[in-house]
C-alpha cells in the first residue's frame, strides 16, 4: 500500500509550540477493511518543545507487536533516538485510516505510508530550520532529533523548530526523499516491546482489566447448540442471588441457510449482571433454562466423517481448478499413490477469554474492546442498538492474543445490547467454557488425493477431492481453497476438486487460515510422493520447483497476488537445509528429521524438525530450524524471532493434541485440559531462525512461519518410525507430547 | 462473611461469599488487576500469586482458605519492577500478548526464592503449569536463568563473606 495521489499530509501547529503531522488516507488498502474510511485528520506525530516525540500506535495489538513495530517505520524516518520516543495507543477513529489486526497485513500496509509519514515531518523540519539560518536545505542534515547546518556546524533540536514547522506547506508526499537503508538506526534493531515492563508489574492494561466507576460484570449464557433459543427460565430465582442486579432473556430472529452467517452478532440467550463476576457466574450455575434448541441439535462430528468418505466416492459438487488431463495420467502412471487426510475443527482459545466493557448513556455509547476489527464492531453495534456510528466510541486495548478470534465482534454486541439495558459501565466476560463452545472454529476438512509417478519418479498428476463445509458455492468461513495453492503450476495433470457439507457451528479465522491445514495435507503427500520415487525428501521438491509445469503467471512478485515465487522457496529449502546439516547427519534409531515449505500471507517459510519417537509413541521434537524470507528487512528482528518461535510452538499444539468435536450439536471439549497446548517442557529445546533477505517490501509475520511446523513434524514422526499419520491430532493416532 | 487478609503488605478485610476465589476477590473487589483469569479450573497458571510464600492458583483458592494469608500479586513483586525477574524479562524481551506473564513471573519468583542456580529442568518443573498460548517457552527460559544470574551476583556483592558451595556455573 501507498500514500496514493488522493492521500496527503497536513502539519497542524499544536497548542504549546508542538506540531502534529497528519495522514489523509482516501482509500483503503483491500476491500476486505471495508468501505474507504471517511475522511477526518488524524496524528501519528507529536513533536514536543522539549524535543520528546509522541508517535501513535493505530492498529489493535494482539501479541504480534504493531505497537512497537509501527512507530518504529515512524520514527526511523523521522531521524529521533527511539529512546526520546513515547509511544500512545490510538483510539479507534476512521482519520487514523485501517486500523485492524489480522493477515499479517501490518507491515506491508504500514511499511510504506508510516515511514513516509516520518520522513515528511522531517523533510519539513529541515526546510524550517534552513529559512531560520537563510541556507539552502541541501546544506543541513539531520541526527538524533536535531537539525544539523554541514559548514557552520550550528543545530537545533526537533523541539525548536516544531512552531515553524507548523506553518509550512506541505511537500507532495511523492516529492520526500526516504533515508537510504543502509543509514537505518531503528529499522533492524531489536528494540523492546513498548508495554514490556507494564505487562511484568501487572498494570492493568488488557481489556478484561477495564474497570470504570459503578461498573457492573455480566456473563451472558447462550445455547450449547448453535442457533438455540431460551424459550424459559427461573429468572425470578435468579434475580435474588448473591450479588445479581438484573437477569434477562435477549430474543434475536432466527439464523436461516445451511450454514451460519459470519460475525451474525447477538445471539439469543440470558444476561446476569451482578456486582462481581463471580456473582454473575456462579448464578449462572443455578440458571434452569428450557431450550428450543432449533435445527442443529442432531449434528455430530461422526456423521460429518462417514458423509464426507461417502463424498469422497461420488462425483465433487464443484471443480475448483483443471490443467491437463488427470485421468489419462494416473492411467498412464508407472506408480500412484493415494492418501486421504483429516483435520478437525479447532478453536482460537486465546488466554484472554472474550470480553468487552460498554457504557450507554444519553444515546451514546463508549465500548473498550480488544477487537482486531474494531471497525467493523462498531458498525454492528450502532445497527443492533439503532444508534448512528458516531454516538459509538471505541477504545481500543491490548489482547491477550487474537489468532483471529477477535475479527468477530460477537461479545461486542452482547457488551453494547446489555449496557443499553442497564444504563450503568458493564464489563461482559466469557468464561473459557463460554470461549471454546462458541468459537468461530477452524474449519475441518478431509482431503483425498491421488497421485501419479513416471519412471523417473516425477510427479505426473495430481487430483484432490477436498471435502469441507459450506452452503451450495459457498463455503464456510475460512474453508475455501485457493485455485493456485501449491502443488499447482508445478504439474501437467493437475485438479482440485470441492464437495460441501451443511454445518450448524461458525467457522473462522485462524492464525494462517486455510494454510494452516493445507500444509499439513499438502507437505505430507509430497513427502509421501518423495518416498514413493525414492528420493530424499528435499531433492524431490527441488526437483519439482525446478521443473514447474506451466509458467509462473503475471504478477508472481505482488506480494497479495498470492503467486508463488519459486526463487524465494528454493532459497528458504536451501537454508534451512544447510543449517540443518539435512542428509548430512547420522541419527539415531526411533529419531528422524522431516522438511516442509510453505508459502502464505507473502511469507516463504521453510522448515526442519528433530524428533525422536519412543516405543509408547511419546513424540519429542528436539530441534527446529526455521528459514523465512518475507522481504528485504527484518523491522524488529527480538520480536520476529519470538513471533516464529511462537509459530512452531503453536503448530505443535495445532498437530499433536487439538480438536474440538460436536455431538448432539454441542461442542464436546469445555477447557484447555481438553484442548490442549503444548507446555514448556514439552516445547522444542531449541528453535533456530534465519531470515533470508530479499528485495521484496516487508511482509508480515504473524502467520506464515506456522504452516510448515506441522508437516516438518509429521514428516520427522515417519521418518523416526515409518508410520505415515495423515489425520490431525495425532493424539488421535496414540502419539503423545513428551 | 468478613475475611481478613494481607495483599502485598496491605492488610484488608473484604466482605464476600466464602466460596469466592481469591482470584475474583483480587480483580472484582480489590481492583488489583495484574492477575489473570484464564481457565477457572486450575490448568493455565495465568491466576498465579504466593500465598504465604508459596505459589498458589487463585481461582483455586477460596478466600476462606486464604483468610488471614499473607498474599503477593504481581503488582507486590517489586515496588518499581526491579525484581530480578522483572528486570531479565524486559532484557530478554519475553512477551508477545503478555496476558500469561504475570503467572509466569509469579511461578519464576517462588522457583527462584528457593534455588538461585536452577538447570532447565528445574525451570520446566516449576513453570509447566503456566500456559503460554504464544508460545513464548523459550524467552521464559532464557530470562529466568538471566534473573537467577542477575539474583546471585546481588547476593554476592551484599553478602561477600558467603561461601559459595556448590554454585557449578551454567549456561
């Protein structure tokens, strides 16, 4: 994204001498923020008379660190010691243009326009203080906040000129020079997270911590069946409970189709606001609810896995992507293989567990919320209450993890609609059973593929059937595949294929959606071809991106084209398997080492494990190593390692111990001792992370490094024992974490 | 039903249920924030504070249990943050979200009180109870034996006369 020619700066003088740097964006990057957000000014820049600087952080921070990684583009360009830097959450206000967490979209939707931001303020800094001493500007540079005159050796601080800068006109944001990278002072330094010592001395700064005067706690109980309605309860009883101030049934209109709309917003169930949480909840338990449990009340994750084998044999409802002739192919093959794969639905379980705080007053409403969306929230929630847009202001707080739970504003809307019925501030907080039996779940999926060999072992043809959930041409949220996912292009016969089948639960995104899964299936087959040929696992796909089978089509380089780039894979395999010393080391028997790539979100990432299995099937991983190229820098290399680091221990959970299934309509798993995620002993010992850099613009970091764990894993498990497991957990198989 | 207890040096009565968790009595009564509701059923840890000196799960422990204790919050550590643990955890950078870490910390600071030379194994043992849903393990590791190190090296400059016995050097 670019400050295009619609977008412009504006310097505003601030009272007390300071100056405000303002960024007009006129569209939005992707459609998907929603419509272009209107316009109004807005500040990223402060510039104090004491030369302190006030950069505002605008997107939600979720854990993946904006709010550091932001400012930092600001202030690299606007030449400040970030030492001299105060870094302000933005409330959410359409002026700031996308404020919004998820698709590992920060860093290419801020690389550009955030560093131009600093990069204007300072060009005008420059102009101001040449006019003070009457020189030309391509006699002064700038250091360390200061404007410096090269023959006379005079300067002045930031703080000095910022009521001068204040009255200049703007330069044609085109026009501004950017610093030359190799003088970058901030950009590629690792710099600490900016609420570090806030978060270790426990300040209240999450959105469950939100505590205002008179507030109330609510827990809101909706059916465990999707869909499900209160037709009657012991409300009375209720109302007289420890500490309960009110307690009522909130109705909504049916949910209609074959599966649930995204982020519907409320849903039909009772609210206990009481003094304390506590309170609300533990009335809550003694809460005696009749249930029209509506048309959804007889699924099961069972029948969902006998209907799509039966799928798997009939003709797919929808043909996704055709080259060649398949058929002919496999006919022709000296060698096929087929494997069918399974993984399930799985929740976001985020630590911090849903929650929203709302205060309704006057026909207004102010909300604190750790949405990564909050846009879209606000709009749902000036549509359920009939209140303009504008009588809603938003707050936005720190999350204790989004992983794509927070793009829905469900709890939001619960929040907004029980504030408005009780007119004082009340904080709604899901327990975690609330949390992981109302997700918007990870879609599951089975996919049935089938290969075919030449004699010399190259992959001739490639069919898949991928079952999943969804509506007609719909698919549920999250659950679509990509006509281009890889192995497509990199074989002559080549067809993906779709069936759905209806669903009563929400689906949604996930930390790499799609990929997440897609890896697995896909990384573990070719695996399975590679052995197939016998060959090494990593020549193999070397050899396959070698020798793709069509050419790589127009616009391979846009980083949201979502082509792959074969040049980028091959350098991430190369790495990583030289880091890894791949086929270069003697292992011990029951340990293996497996490789995987994957290419998502613009991020190349490929990845080795080290495992060791026991005979009681105990999985160990030992040892990762990540190799990821996503663009020319690496902005904030502490927080990328973490964030990889991250990945390749979520992917663990992801592959070993996580499902949630339904039966009689209800999700089975009620907390993490059922859900489970990896603890530290049974983390890898050792991660190692390499980043090739390449001449790409920055690409986001929150996803891509994720997908490719799974199969690595799974590919090392069959390497240590010979045992191919193609279904997601491989709890489910007998394996265990150790 | 009236219950005293002392939190963070502060003695306090407080006037709720007896069955209330501590958990609740700190956040929804006190208004100390800095401890985390995660599960409710003692499997994430995020709830960790002392109780008298030692760790304990507050949304396991009912302010009956807890009447008359001494307990200890993250926001007690340290006055100013300058708990070893406070200050390797910023060295290290340790926290994507961050939601986890006070319950880290808290489980880390009942570990280091009574090992200051802990092996990784060590560390395992006394934090595995702490969910981390980042995944952050690593950088937790890493800054406990930073603050272990940071911890012995203030003893010995406060004690100098201290025989060290048994201090084999690690990592």
């Amino acid at each position: 994204m670019e400050i295009n020619r619609r977008s412009f700066l504006q310097a505003t003088a601030l009272t007390g001498g300071g100056i405000l740097l303002s960024l007009y964006p006129e569209t939005q990057a992707k459609a998907q923020f929603g419509p272009p957000a209107k316009l109004s000014p807005s500040a990223f820049v402060k510039i104090h008379p004491d030369g302190k600087v006030t950069l505002m952080a605008r997107s939600p921070e979720v854990g993946q660190g904006a709010k550091t990684m932001m400012p930092m583009l600001i202030a690299e360009e606007l030449d400040v010691d970030w030492k001299s830097v105060k870094v302000e959450q933005s409330d959410f206000d359409p002026k700031y243009g996308f404020q919004f967490a998820g698709g590992s979209f920060g860093t290419p939707g801020s690389w550009e326009p955030l560093r131009r931001v600093g990069a204007t303020m300072r060009y005008l800094l420059v102009i101001a203080a040449a006019q003070e001493w009457v020189v030309p500007t391509t006699e002064c540079f700038t250091a360390s906040g200061r404007v410096f005159h090269r023959p006379t050796n005079k300067s002045l601080g930031y703080g000095e000129l910022a009521a001068k800068t204040s009255a200049l006109p703007l330069p044609d944001p085109k026009a501004v020079p950017f610093k030359d990278p190799k003088d970058y002072k901030i950009i590629g330094r690792s710099t600490a997270g900016v609420d570090v010592t806030q978060i270790t001395t426990g300040k209240p700064i999450f959105g469950i911590d939100v505590t205002l005067p008179n507030m109330l706690y609510a827990a809101y109980h909706k059916c465990p069946v999707f869909g499900g309605k209160v037709v009657s309860a012991n409300l009375e009883e209720i109302k007289k409970m420890y500490g309960v101030r009110h307690a009522f049934v909130v109705e909504v209109p049916d949910i209609m189709g074959n599966i649930l709309p995204s982020d519907p917003g409320l849903e039909s169930g009772i609210a206990i606001v009481a003094d304390n949480w506590w309170a609300a909840q533990s009335a809550r338990k003694k809460l005696n609810v009749v249930w029209n449990e509506g048309r959804w009340a007889n699924q099961n994750s069972e029948d969902f896995a006998k209907r799509a084998l039966e799928m798997s044999t009939q003709t797919p409802a929808r043909t996704v992507k055709v080259d060649g002739d398949i058929d002919t192919a496999l006919q022709g093959a000296s060698k096929t293989v087929e494997g069918k794969y399974v993984y399930p639905f799985i929740s976001h379980a985020t630590l911090e567990p849903q929650n929203c705080t709302a205060h309704f007053k006057d026909g207004k409403i102010e909300i604190w919320s750790t949405s990564q969306v909050p846009g879209s929230g606000r709009s749902m929630v000036a549509k359920q209450l009939g209140i303009p847009e504008s009588a809603v202001t938003l707050y936005m707080l720190r999350a204790g993890g989004g992983f794509g739970r927070r793009l829905t504003n469900d709890y939001m809307v619960e929040a907004a609609y029980i504030a408005k019925q009780v007119g004082v501030p009340v904080k709604l907080i899901w327990s975690r059973e609330d949390d992981m039996a109302h997700d918007y779940y990870r879609p599951g999926g089975f996919q049935f593929l089938k290969a075919g060999l030449d004699a010399s072992g190259k992959v001739v043809a490639w069919r898949n059937h991928y079952v999943t959930y969804g509506d007609g041409n719909r698919y549920a949220d999250a659950a679509d595949m990509r006509p281009n996912e890889f192995p497509q292009r990199f074989i002559a016969n080549f067809g993906l294929y779709s069936s759905v089948l209806p669903l009563g639960i929400r689906t949604g995104y996930l930390r790499a959606p799609g990929s997440n899964a897609f890896a697995f299936v896909i990384q573990s087959f070719i695996d399975e071809l590679a052995h197939a040929a016998g060959k090494d696992p990593l020549a193999f796909r070397l050899e396959m991106l070698a020798n793709p089978a069509f050419p790589s089509p127009p616009g391979a380089n846009n980083p949201f084209a979502g082509n792959l780039d074969v040049k980028r894979v091959q350098g991430v395999l190369e790495l990583v398997a030289e880091k890894a010393g791949w086929g270069k080391r003697v292992l011990p028997k029951g340990t293996g080492m497996g490789i995987a790539f994957h290419f998502s979100h613009s991020g190349y990432f490929a990845e080795v494990a080290e495992v060791s299995v026991s005979a009681q099937k105990g999985v160990k991983v030992h040892k990762v190593w990540v190799a990821g190229d996503i663009g020319s820098h690496i902005i904030n290399p502490i927080a990328a390692e973490n964030m990889v680091q991250g990945s390749v221990v979520d992917g663990l959970s992801e592959l070993m111990s996580q499902e949630i299934t339904l039966k009689s309509g209800r999700v089975v798993q009620t907390n993490y001792h059922q859900h489970k995620m990896a603890r530290m002993s049974q983390s890898p010992a050792r991660i190692e992370v390499h980043f090739l850099t390449s001449e790409n613009a920055p690409t986001g970091l929150g996803e891509p490094a994720l997908p490719p764990i799974l199969p690595a894993i799974a590919n090392a498990i069959f390497a240590a024992t010979g045992e191919r497991i193609r279904e997601i957990p491989f709890s489910k198989s007998g394996y265990t974490l150790e | 039903m009236q219950f005293k207890i002392t939190v963070n040096g502060k003695a306090t009565n407080v006037d709720v249920p007896e069955d209330m968790p501590l958990l609740w009595v700190l956040r929804d009564v006190l208004h100390l924030n800095g401890t985390k509701y995660g599960c409710g059923i003692g499997q994430c840890g995020a709830c960790m504070v002392h109780v008298n000196g030692r760790p304990a799960r507050s949304c396991l422990t009912s302010i009956s249990s807890a009447a008359n204790a001494k307990v200890v919050t993250i926001e007690g550590l340290s006055i100013d943050g300058s708990h070893p643990l406070q200050v390797a955890w910023k060295d290290v950078d340790v926290p994507q979200c961050g939601y986890c870490q006070a319950g880290q910390i808290m489980s880390a600071a009942a570990l280091l009180a009574t090992n200051v030379n802990p092996t990784d194994k060590d560390i395992d043992n006394a934090l595995d109870g702490n969910l981390c849903r980042c995944g952050t393990y690593l950088r937790i590791r890493h800054a406990v034996h930073a603050a272990a190190k940071i911890k012995r090296e203030s003893t010995k400059k406060t004690a100098p006369k201290t025989t060290s016995s048994g201090s084999k050097k690690r990592q």
